[in-house]
C-alpha cells in the first residue's frame, strides 16, 4: 500500500481533529510557514492535494531523468546576511542541502544581436553590460548600485511580519537608517528608477527583460523591493542548485518537518475552508474528512482560496480590491527534454532567455526561457544525455473547448515553433532528442492546483511598488495565505519570507 493511503487511512480510523494550524498546500511558502510553526512548538498539519510535496517547485521522473516541474533557477541558499532564507528554513528545521553554484545566472539571446551574460561577478557582469552600451556606461552603475542599496537595507534585518507591530518597533530600533531606505522604496517600480539614469531605448528594453524573465511585467510595474533583491543577491548569496533537483528542497522540508513534529498527508484535497461564526476553524476534504485547527493556512493561490475554497459570493471586500489591482499572469506551454550531450557545446551555461523581437516580449510564445540542470548536476539524467527545459508564456483560453486530437495537434504545432527558434542558439536540438513531455497550461493547472495554470499575480496598471501586495492575514479572522500571493510575491525566496512571515503572525497570535 503506498505511504500516502496508509496514512489517510490511519487518519480515517484515529482521527487527529484538533490542531494549531493546518496548512492548506505544501508549496514552498506552506512549507516554510509549516516548519517555522512546528520549531515553534505548534502543532501543524500540511494537507497536500499531490502525491508529492512542492508543487511548482517539484519534480517527475521518466526513463532515468529526473525533471523540475518549474523553478530552477534558485536565489536563497547563500550562506550570508538575512535574505538566504532557503538556508535558513532548512537549518531550523535542522535540515540541509548540497548546493551547487551557478556562476552565470542568464545568458541572454536578445533582438538585435545583444548577447549578454549575467556573471555571479558584479563588476564582471558590469564591464559586459557596459561594453555594450559605453555611453550608458555611469547610468547603468547607478542604477544597479541603486539596486544594491534596496538589497542592503533588507540584508541586515532579520525578514518577518510587517504585520506585527513589536517587530517592527524591534527592527526599526535596531536598523533605522536600512527602515527609512525601505520605506522610501516600497511605493516604487525598477523602471522608474530606470528611467532617472538610463536613456538608451535598447538597455532600458534589456532592464525590462531583466525584471519580465521572474516578475514576467516589464520594468515600470516590477517593485524596486523585488528588483533589488534579485539583481543583488545574484552577485551576492549567487545562484545555487540544490544537488538532486529542485524537488529536493521540499523533500528537506517535510523531513525537517515531521522531525519537529509536524504532519502532512498527500491525496489530500482541500474542497472547503470551514467557516463558524465568522472565523476559520477547519477544512473539509474531497474524502469526506474534516480537520479542525485554530488557524488555517491556505497555500493555495488568492483566487483558489476565495473563489473555490470559500463561497465567491462572499468574498471580503478587500480581496475584491485585491482582484481589482491584481490579475493572473499567463501560465506556461513547457517542454521536458532529454537530449544527447552532444547537442550542448562545451561552456554552455544554464539558463537562457531567447527572444528575437522586442515587441514580443510579453506575448504568448513570446520569450524562452532555457534551464539545462544537467550542467550543475549530471545525475538528473541518464549518462551522456541532458535535461532541457524550455518553457514560454501560455495562456489558458488558447487550450481549452478543443477536442483531444486538436489539443494534441496544438501541442505538436507550438513544440515545433519553439525547438525550431532554439535550434538557433543549440543547433542540432531537434535531431539529438531522447525524450520530449509537454505541458500546456492545462497541465500546470491539473498539476499545480493553480487557477489558469497561472505563474502568479501580476499588477493590472502600473500601482505604487509593493504596497498593494497583501500580507498574510486575510479579512476571515482565523484564516491567513501564503505563497506568491501574497507580498512579496513569486520565486522561492520570496515564497520563503512570505512562509516565515505567516509563520510569525501565527505564532503571535497563538500566544507561542
Ligand atoms: C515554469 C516555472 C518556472 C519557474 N522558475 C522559477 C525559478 O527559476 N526560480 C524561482 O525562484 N521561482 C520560479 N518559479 C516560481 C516558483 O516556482 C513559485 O513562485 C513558487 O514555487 C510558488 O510557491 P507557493 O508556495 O506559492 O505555492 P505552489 O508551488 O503553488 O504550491 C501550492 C501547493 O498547494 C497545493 N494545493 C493547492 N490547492 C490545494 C487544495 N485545495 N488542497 C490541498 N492542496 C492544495 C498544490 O498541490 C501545491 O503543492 C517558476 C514557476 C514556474 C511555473
């Protein structure tokens, strides 16, 4: 019997209904959330709809590869400062994980020939940016100093609840001048900060990649917060992949866990949030079980979580603003491959972003984004072949209301597209194929448990930086979200404060 149904079915005939908090979903952000509750001495409850932990930060296997469902590309394991806060999850859990660094975090293939590298090396990176742009040369360093500035401020303090007021008195005590620095960076976007230094239309093109490869809106609605972080603390804590794939992190994770104490349970689907009186108090399962806990976390996207976990009708006002400010960034067409060694010259680095027309950009199709692991750790795939991770922007409404033999036609049409622009940066890619999966946003959707397969939330219109991202408790009382959508936003690290966060709420609230 596999562990999962045994421990449903133990649960079925014991059942443990009383928890301080239950967490809806084991992505990264309901992991760190978990974890940091269990170190406290909470005891915690992860229900998980999947086989596995993780969920866009997880894994499959095929024919001896083993492949990430999505993130590979990872800030947070460094070793310094505050912001390493992947590094830190897994030490209070007391757990850990090899890493390996990645000393080019982008290689980027841009219109109008612009070949660039993003070296861990910050005045390396520089002198090739500048070398492409000499008369651009003063505002380039002004900007990403100014960059640098906003990392500083965050990389002193230790990152928890803005939503607790005693922290915050403790921090601004203990850091003022890093408190202000935020302060003043909090209402602003990259790309008007940008735009005071730079005046090239082409390198101002290239701080709008820059920002769209993670925040996927150019420059002028990206947060300088965000902004900040990544293009520091890739020249700081670096990139690092964790040996055994990505999967690996959340695999730590729940291991560090249950060592605290903590539970989770897989095939867990959460159908309903339980709502008494006004306040959260449990959550019912597509099996019929219902779990009760002082609080409830939701991992689960915003829109999951009032739209289907709660009843749309009464939905909190706030969280219609919140929808009114917000929207779903498109999902992604990815294709896994696996192919032969021979197709990757020698020096070819991990990821890259290729895009042929500016003006494309944002579009469906538009920008490929390349992950070649295998680079950093061979044993993720069979000996002499690589694993190629490909995916670009893809939108649900482009794959639904089609019959089986035209969504498979469409998925074989848009493969073709996309292997043949690759073929220019890898040529050869087509014919040294082993193993081709492609998932559309269908997939993500199905797999992930995300509305629309969606990457995250995107602001509508330019807003004022990050000061309308949502922290973690939610307008139910008892009830809080984690995860990309709530502040900071998207990619491991950031899910990773925003678990650490909610983990800090909680516990206050709980009296721990
Ligand atoms: C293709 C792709 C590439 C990416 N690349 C990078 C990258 O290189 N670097 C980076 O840092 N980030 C990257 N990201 C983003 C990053 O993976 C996500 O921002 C992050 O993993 C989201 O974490 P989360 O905690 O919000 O939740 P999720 O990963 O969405 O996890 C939520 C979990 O909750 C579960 N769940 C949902 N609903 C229920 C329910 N009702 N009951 C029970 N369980 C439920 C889901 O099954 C899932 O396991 C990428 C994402 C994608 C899709």
């Amino acid at each position: 019997m596999p562990v999962a149904s045994q421990l449903r079915s133990s649960t079925n005939q014991s059942p443990t209904r009383e928890f301080d908090a239950i967490v809806i979903g084991s992505g990264i952000g309901g992991l760190v959330a978990a974890t940091q509750l269990a170190a406290k001495g909470a005891k915690v409850l992860v229900l998980e709809r999947y086989l596995i932990p993780g969920g866009s930060a997880g894994y499959f296997e095929r024919q001896g590869y083993r492949f990430d469902v999505g993130a590979s590309m990872i800030f947070g394991f460094g070793t310094d400062g505050t912001t390493n806060l992947l590094t830190k999850a897994l030490e209070a859990v007391n757990v850990s994980l090899e890493t390996m660094p990645d000393f080019v975090q982008i290689h980027y293939h841009l219109p109008e020939g612009l070949e660039l590298k993003v070296h861990r090396d910050y005045e390396k990176f520089l002198q090739e940016l500048i070398a492409q742009f000499p008369q651009e040369g003063q505002g380039i360093r002004q900007f990403y100093d100014e960059c640098w500035k906003v990392f500083n401020c965050l990389n002193v303090m230790e990152l928890l609840s803005l939503e607790e007021v005693r922290y915050l008195r403790r921090v601004f005590f203990q850091h003022p001048l890093a408190c202000l620095g935020l302060v003043k960076y909090l209402p602003q976007n990259a790309g008007d900060i940008a735009r005071k230094y730079i005046r090239d239309p082409q390198l101002l093109k290239f701080i709008d990649m820059e920002c769209y490869c993670w925040s996927v809106v150019p420059a002028e609605r990206t947060p300088m917060i965000n902004a900040g972080m990544v293009f520091s603390d890739r020249h700081y804590g670096g990139i690092n992949y964790p040996k055994g794939g990505v999967g690996q992190i959340a695999q730590k994770l729940v291991e560090g866990l249950e060592k605290a104490g903590g539970q989770i349970r897989y095939q867990a689907r959460v159908t309903e949030i339980l709502i008494e009186n006004g306040k959260a108090v449990g959550v019912q399962l597509a099996d019929g079980n219902v779990y009760q806990a002082k609080r409830i976390i939701s991992n689960a996207t915003r829109w999951d979580t009032f739209e289907k976990l709660l009843p749309p009708e009464q939905m909190p006002a706030s969280e219609k603003k919140w929808q009114q400010r917000y929207q779903k960034s498109p999902s992604f067409l990815s294709l896994h491959l696996g192919v032969e060694a021979s197709v990757l010259p020698v020096g070819t680095e991990c990821h890259h972003i290729l895009l042929e027309d500016w003006e494309n950009m944002e579009d469906a199709e538009g920008t490929i984004f390349v992950s070649i692991p295998t680079l950093l750790d061979p044993d993720l795939a069979p000996r002499g072949y690589h694993i190629v991770h490909t995916f670009t922007p893809s939108w649900m409404e482009d794959w639904q209301g089609l019959s089986v033999r035209e969504y498979e036609q469409k998925k074989e049409d848009t493969t073709g597209r996309i292997i043949e622009r690759l073929e220019n940066i890898f040529p050869g890619l087509d014919a040294g194929l082993d193993y081709m999966e492609v998932g559309t946003p269908r997939t993500h959707r199905r797999f992930l448990g995300r509305e629309d397969g969606t990457y995250g939330p995107i602001p509508r219109r330019k807003l004022r930086g990050l000061l309308g991202m949502p922290f973690n408790r939610t307008a139910i009382p008892g009830l809080y979200c984690v995860g990309d959508s709530t502040f900071p936003g998207q990619g491991l690290n950031a899910v990773a404060f925003s678990g650490f966060a909610c983990a800090h709420r909680v516990a206050v609230d709980l009296g721990l």
